[in-house]
C-alpha cells in the first residue's frame, strides 16, 4: 500500500511547483496591512524603493514601485514605524516571498514624534538652534520675500496684514508645502533667494518668511526635513518661520531667527504700524519743540536777572564815555595846533629856498669841490714822483748786485741735471750732466765718467773747456733741456 500511495502523488515541475506556491500566496493574502519597524531602505536608480519591515522576531522584504513611492508624503527612514498596505507575492527566481507595498503610513503620531525628537536632538547637539546664531530682524525691509503655496489663505493673510502695517515691496517665491518632493522645493526657495544679488533682476529681501497654513503633522512633516532645516539654519538673510497654528511646531521653528505663531503675526513681526510710527515721530517732534522752548524761557529768565545785577549800561559806561568826549576834543586842538606849527616852519624855511640862495649855495660848494679837487691832484702827483724816484733806485741797486754783470765779466753759471747750483767740483759728482749759463744763452753738457785733476786755475779753465768741447761733440745725441730754455 505505500508503494501505491506513492505512485498516485502528484508529481510537479519546479516552475509549477513555485507558480502554485505563488498563486496561493496571492490568493490567500491579496490585501494585508502590516505593521512593523522600517529596516533596510533603499531607492534604486529606477526610482523603486526596497525596504525590509521587521518586528522583534521576523523580517519580511518590501517593495515600493516608483509610481507608488514618488506619492509618499513622508520620507521612510531606517526606524521608523510604519504601517504598510499591500499583496504578498513571490519571486521564483529566487524562492522568495515579498510585499509589494501599495501605501505606506507611519504608525501613528507616536512614531512621527518619536522621529521629530530624535532629530531636534541631532541638531540640538550640533549647535543649530543655539540663541547665539539668531540674528535681529531689520526694523524696516525695503523688500521682504515669501516662501509658501501662491494659491492657498496664507500669501493673502500676509499681504493683507502688510498693507494694514506698512505697506512693503514683497516678493513671493511658489513653491509646495505639503507632499511628496515638497522639502526640497522649499529648500531651493531659501537657497534661490539667498542667492540675489545687487545686480539681479529680481531685488534681494531684507527678511524671509516661510509660510504655511495649519494641518497634521504628516501635512507639515516637510518642514522637520534635514534638508529644510540645515537651508534654513545656513541663511543669510534673517528669516522668520510661520508654519501651522500657534501650537503646531515643527523643527524650522527652532533654527530661524523668529518664530511666528501664525502667518498673520509674521508680517506683524517683519513690520511695524505705520500709524504708531507716525504717532511716535510727531509725540517727539512735540516733546523736542517743548523741551527747546522751555530751554530758552528758561536761558531768557537767567540773562534778564544777570541784566538786573549787572545795572543800566548808561551807569557803567557814562564814566567811560566822558573820558573819550574830552580825549577827543583835546585830540581835535592838538592835531590842529601841531598842522599850524608845521605850517609855520614849511613857510620859513620855503622863504629861503629863493634860486639866487640855492645859486649861491652850489657855488660855494663848487668852490670847496674844487679846491678838495686840487689838493687831492698835487698829493697824487707828489706820490707817483716819489714811487717812481724809489723804483728806479731799486732797479739800480738790483743791477748791480745782478749775477747778469758777472756773466758780462767771462763768468759762467754752472747747475746740475737737478737744477740745483754746483758751486764745487764735489756737487758735480752726484750728477751725470747739466747746463752752463752764458751771458747769450745756456749749453747742456754730460760728464763722461772721467775726471781732471786740477793743477791751476788756467789747466782749470782747459779742463772746462775740454768738457765743453765734449759737449759738442755729443751734438748728435738728444739734449737735455735746459732750465732756462
């Protein structure tokens, strides 16, 4: 018998065997609802998401077509709890089973908080939310930009308010609020006008408010995004968040500079009352005028009690004023007596000065001239006869003592090659020649090494002779220049 209940089993192909499998997977399980942890999560190139949804003892692997996952409102994140609608299916090539998720939900506001708590304390930590890095809002923007939906309530809250206040330049940049892809639209708004220049277009803001109406807080989970809070965190103009009612708080709230409960008070905090400011200017203006006009009563009392102790200016100046009267008068006949006197010296002397007078005055001064003239003459005359009697005694007394006259006589003036005199035959012996001076001119001579002895005064005179006739005879050799010539 077991050999026969074996032979009537059902004998299945692989791929039939896994196609049954399938069918009753799908069939069993066409529409489940899970509720687990998220595991592993991640989008491939395609766009299809795979994550693992995981409890304390079991794993099942998860699916997201692109379609599907491009509708998510909340970004799935590794923790998260999540409650997933879908089908279970199988993959034969791989003899695994899978959910093919449909929709994907958190699992109540309690994971969304728990998430929301464990972000703020991640940028807590990183210093984002520290009361030092919030900067002071302008006091009046020129321009103010708006980041929020252009169709909703919340631009038209905020424009209405603005023109209530003070009425400012606004520049709305649109972009979404809520939904799939919605962080990174806000985020490329703050980034966008951040990056305005001076020379754009479009004019930069002095303030930014980022906007949205009420909601859950899946609606405003984009503004707990990473994405906004670090672009919001990294602004350089001051920015003011506005998301939700005054209890709705989200994580931009903690990392702009002003948080405003609704979008309403917003545009309150970005201006003032232009009224109330008006109001203050002309209370001052009052305030200033009355102080000024106290300050000068009060200037005008203190000089008029200094002008009573001070007395009339008659009483203090009456003594003064009659010294000047009677200096004036005593100046008046002083200067005229002093112009009569003057008058009465230039008419005197003026009755001298008749031509004859000054005639003779030139006369006898050319008379005195004259003789100064003559005596100056007769003293030159006197004095270049004397200089002359002089010169010419010097010039007789230097004749005759003049070596010119003993060259006259036959004698000679014999110097050495150093020009000095030889006046003994010794000097000649430091010296190889020289010149010897007649009356009519001078010769050059050289000493050939040889020397005479000298017997008498006439052998003295061959001697010499013989050196000049040696001399001569060196005519062809090149002279030596003579001192004198």
């Amino acid at each position: 018998m077991t050999e026969k209940k074996i032979g009537n089993v059902h004998e299945y192909t692989v791929s039939e065997l896994s196609g049954a499998v399938k069918r009753t997977i799908e069939d069993t399980f066409g529409l489940v609802r899970v509720r687990g942890e998220l595991g592993r999560v991640t989008r491939a190139a395609s766009g299809h998401m795979y994550l693992d949804l995981k409890d304390e003892k079991s794993v099942i692997s998860s699916v997201m077509w692109k379609g599907m996952a491009a509708r998510l409102t909340i970004k799935p994140e590794q923790g998260m709890e999540v409650i997933a609608m879908g089908r279970m299916t199988t993959f034969p090539g791989q003899s695994r089973y899978q959910l093919v998720i449909d929709s994907l939900e958190p699992a109540g506001v309690g994971a969304l908080m728990a998430l929301l708590e464990e972000r703020k304390k991640k940028f807590a930590a990183e210093g984002l939310f520290a009361p030092e890095r919030k900067r002071p809002l302008p006091f009046l923007p020129e321009v103010i930009g708006v980041v929020t939906s252009p169709s909703g309530a919340v631009i038209r809250d905020i424009l209405h308010r603005l023109r209530e206040r003070f009425p400012r330049h606004v520049v709305v940049w649109p972009t979404l609020v809520q939904g799939r892809g919605a962080e990174e639209k806000i985020a490329e708004a703050i980034k966008g006008f951040n990056a305005l220049g001076p020379d754009s277009t479009v004019p930069r803001p002095d303030v930014l408010i980022v906007a949205r109406g009420g909601g859950s807080l899946e609606d405003l989970w984009c503004f707990n995004e990473e994405i906004v809070v670090r672009t919001a965190a990294a602004s350089e103009i001051p920015l003011i968040s506005a998301v939700g009612h005054e209890t709705d708080t989200t994580l931009i709230d903690y990392v702009s500079d002003r948080r405003a409960p609704t979008p309403t008070a917003a545009a309150e905090f970005a201006v003032p009352v232009r009224s109330e400011l008006l109001s203050e200017v002309l209370n001052k203006e009052r305030r200033f005028a009355g102080a000024a006009t106290r300050t000068i009563e009060q200037r005008r009392t203190a000089l008029m009690s200094a002008a009573r102790g001070l007395g009339r200016p008659e009483d203090i100046l009456g003594a003064a004023t009659q010294r000047l009267d009677r200096a004036s008068d005593g100046l008046r006949s002083g200067l005229r007596a002093r112009l009569d006197t003057a008058l009465t010296q230039v008419a005197r002397i003026g009755g001298r000065l008749t031509p004859n007078l000054l005639a003779a005055g030139f006369a006898k001064r050319e008379n005195i001239i004259g003789q100064y003239w003559s005596r100056i003459s007769d003293r030159t005359d006197r004095v270049i006869t004397d200089r002359k009697s002089r010169l010419a005694s010097s010039a007789r007394v230097l004749s005759a003592v003049s070596y010119q006259n003993v060259l006259e006589r036959g004698f000679a003036l014999v110097r050495g090659d150093d020009g000095q005199l030889l006046r003994r035959a010794a000097d000649s012996k430091s010296v190889t020649g020289g010149q010897i001076q007649f009356v009519d001119g001078t010769r050059d001579f050289l000493f050939d090494g040889t020397s005479v002895p000298s017997k008498s005064p006439k052998k003295s005179v061959k001697s010499g002779a013989t050196k000049t006739a040696t001399t001569e005879k060196q005519a062809n050799k090149p002279k030596q220049q003579g001192l004198f010539d």
